[in-house]
C-alpha cells in the first residue's frame, strides 16, 4: 500500500484539493495525517504544508515530498533580484533582461539609514528621482512579506522617506501596546531590513472585467472603465529539475480604475494601483477571471480611470503570452539553479508556486504585441482567494500535479534512478509540449555531488 500524509492545519481548501488529487491515482493511496511512528517499508508522499513535512526525510529514497527545503533564491524578492542580476551578467541575451523590471535591493532598520543608501547603494536611483523631464516612479517591496503587506509607491527622496518614517511609527505603536488598524499595511521595518525597489511601470494592459459577465444579474456596462491587472500563473517544479507551467492562467483585478499617480497627492490611494486579492477580500470573486475569458474584451489606454477601446484581446495574444511566460519561467529558474546555496533541488521533492507577472504593449503603432514583466514568486499560494466560480481550475491543476510527480514515484517503486520527475515518462515528453493543462518550461540535470 501507497502512503501519503496530508497535513495542511491553516489551508483546509489545499488539504481538500490534495485528497481529491490522490483519489484519481490509478494506485490506491493510503492518506494519514502523522508521519510520527510512521514505517517506511513502502514509498511515502509527503503533500502537505512546508511546516509539517519532515524534511529530515527526503534523505530516504522512499520518500517524495511537496516542498525544496531551500528556495530562497525564488521565494524572496530581494534573494530572486539578486539571482536576476547575476544571470543577466552572465548571460545578456536573456528574455529576462526585457521582462524583469529595474530593480534595487536595500538593507535598513531605520529611516535615518536612507541617507547612507543614497551616497552609495541608491546613487544611481538619486541620481533619476531629481530630474525632471516626466513621471518617475517606483514601488518599495518588503523582500519576505505577503499579501500587500509593505508595498508603497514613491516618486521622490522625500516620499520614500515618508513611508519608512511611516514603518517607524508602526513600530513604535506596536511596542506601545497599541493595536494596528484594519487594512493596514503597513511593516515594522526594523524586523524586516531586506526591501527591493522596482521601477513601477505606469502604462500596463488595461481591462475592464465587468465586460466579462460572473453573476446572474450582470449587465456588461455601456462606460468601460480601465483597470489594472496581474496574472497570477500556477507552476510546478519537480525533482532536479523539471518544470511546468499550468496553462489556465488567472488575471487578478484592482478595486477602483487605474490613473497613473499624482506627486502631489502625500496620501496616496493604493487602490487602483495594487491588484492583490488578499487586499480586496470583501469583493469576493469580483476582481477574478481567467485570461481566456478576457478574449474578445477591449484593450483600455491608460488615462484618467475611464478610456476609450482600441482594439481586443484575441486567441492569439493569448497565446503569445503564455509561450513568454514559459520562456521567462524556464530562465527565472535557471537563475535560481546558478545559486546551489539558495536554491537546493532535491530529486524527491516537487513544489507548487505562484508567479505573478504584468502585461504590457511594447508596439508603438496600433496593433497590440504584448510583453510579460515578472514580478514576484510565491510559495504555497493562496489559492483559496481564487473563489467558487473558478474553484474547478484549482482541481484540474491538482489532478494534473498527483498524475505528473506523484504517479510516477509510486509506479517506479522510490526507484532512486527513477525517483520524482526523471522517469521514463517524463523524459519522453519535450520542452514545449503540452500535456493534461501543463507545459514543459525547462527540463534541466542539477550535477550533485555523493
């Protein structure tokens, strides 16, 4: 019998996907919730959170697990930023070079420290906040949080230091005993020193998503509005290594239209700008589609909030998009393989991320040519923000992880030629090609030494 503990305690929609997932192996699977005593005389799965797993583990053969111990070099944005850099040194050519947007890495405890930074790590970002000749933003990310918790935008020296002055006063009122305000998300910097600061790219893909109909009584409006967008895109990275991208990609809408920022507003107004679902709770699945569905639906200029349809979003676009985002996911992670000590793959472990990327128009004549921009990698996403409309994308996207890294491990016996994503099946199936909802990205050999 086939063993596989699932112990998810905070994601009970994960734990509920993975059992469905397991039911569909043509080998019956025995599911327990405790590895403790547990005897290893047969292979054993470990799909569970990254908390519970028992890393210690993956030194036997026999088991398989859904997480890589160290991930850094992906997962934390000032460890992806770094990766990013050194591989473009090495290797120009890249797509990334293109589709990775400008990015500083800082580290600071307190607001005070700025002026250090700007005499020597931000001189150059200085140097482009005091001209003048047009708008000039960036966005401040925190290099571990989540969920928008952290992000602020900054078109000057001065603002930049009103937001870590702002992180400050959130710590003092944190030690005062006082409670923080609902929605607010503001960081204690002093706990989380790493910040990256990309350049925000203020001309993104425009949509209006009540053009796609979700509910019952829905009317398609006679005014479009120009709203702002993220795809979040589901991969999967099996063994050492092989990836997949999961083909139905999700785009993720920000509450209010978009406008491009005023520098003379101090309190800027977040909404338009941030398109995380974990900061619109209360929409419910307002804000969610899928990208296949905004096929047909008119391509907005940005502007004012409201704008005028240009042309719309075909088959083929789509299609373009997802061929760059297999390309800018295949070198993203061979970036994060140049850097063994952050990025340890493991023949017996697979791991689902989430990748969130932005859209833009790169032709300056009428007809749209799209191009992707990467912006982070999340581990263990929040899947369940996806809601109830689209909850049979996440099933499928399960299914399809048991049958390509789980099946093969059980079918193989924890073969240690054969363990995880390098079995025969696998090596038969080309960079490109799509199977089940999964497109081969990279498919790589990590040298590692006995």
């Amino acid at each position: 019998m086939k063993t596989a503990a699932v112990i998810w305690p905070s994601a009970p929609l994960t734990e509920s996907l993975v059992r469905r997932a397991l039911e569909f192996l043509e080998t019956p699977v025995q599911i327990v919730t405790s590895t403790t005593d547990l005897a290893l005389s047969s292979p054993l799965v470990q799909w569970s959170s990254y908390d519970e797993i028992e890393h210690e583990l993956t030194k036997q053969e026999c088991c398989l697990q859904s997480s890589y111990i160290i991930r850094k070099s992906l997962i934390r944005k000032h460890f992806l930023s770094r990766s990013i850099f050194s591989y473009l040194t090495k290797h120009p050519d890249s797509i990334l070079k293109s589709c990775w947007p400008r990015t500083y890495e800082i580290e600071i405890s307190f607001a005070d420290e700025l002026d250090e930074l700007f005499a020597d790590e931000l001189w150059e970002l200085g140097k482009e906040l005091e001209l003048e000749s047009g708008p000039n933003w960036w966005i401040l990310k925190p290099g571990m949080a989540d969920r928008g918790n952290g992000i602020r935008l900054f078109n000057s020296r001065e603002s930049l230091e009103r937001v870590l002055e702002e992180f400050e006063e959130t710590e003092n009122g944190i030690d005062d005993g006082e409670e923080l305000e609902e929605n607010n998300t503001a960081v204690v910097i002093s706990q989380l020193r790493h910040f990256v600061i990309q350049e925000y790219v203020l001309d993104p893909l425009l949509f209006d998503p009540r053009e796609v109909s979700i509910g019952p009584d829905a009317t398609k409006p006679s005014v479009l509005q120009a709203h702002k967008f993220h795809l979040r895109v589901y991969c999967v990275a099996s063994g050492a290594l092989t990836l997949y991208l999961y083909n139905r990609v999700l785009a993720l809408f920000s509450s209010l239209p978009y406008s491009h920022p005023d520098p003379q507003d101090e309190k800027l107004d977040l909404a338009p700008h941030l398109t995380n679902t974990s900061l619109q709770t209360h929409r419910g699945e307002e804000g969610v589609r899928l990208l296949d569905e905004l096929v047909g639906c008119h391509i907005l200029s940005t502007g004012t909030g409201t704008a005028e349809p240009s042309s719309t979003l075909t088959p083929e676009n789509v299609s373009v998009i997802i061929s760059q985002i297999a390309v800018v996911l295949a070198d993203t992670f061979k970036a994060g393989l140049e850097n063994p000590v952050n990025l340890q793959a493991l023949p017996n472990a697979f791991e689902l991320f989430g990748v969130d990327f932005l859209v833009v128009n790169v032709s300056d004549r009428s007809d749209f040519q799209p191009q992707v921009k990467l912006l982070e990698i999340n581990a263990e996403p929040a899947i369940e923000l996806t809601g109830r409309r689209l909850a049979w994308i996440l099933e499928d996207l399960f299914v399809d992880i048991a049958k390509i890294c789980v099946e093969p491990f059980f079918e193989s016996g924890a073969d240690s030629v054969q363990v995880g994503t390098a079995s025969k099946k696998a090596s038969c199936w080309p960079v490109g090609e799509t199977r089940r909802n999964m497109v081969k990205c990279l498919e790589t050999e990590i040298r590692r030494h006995s």
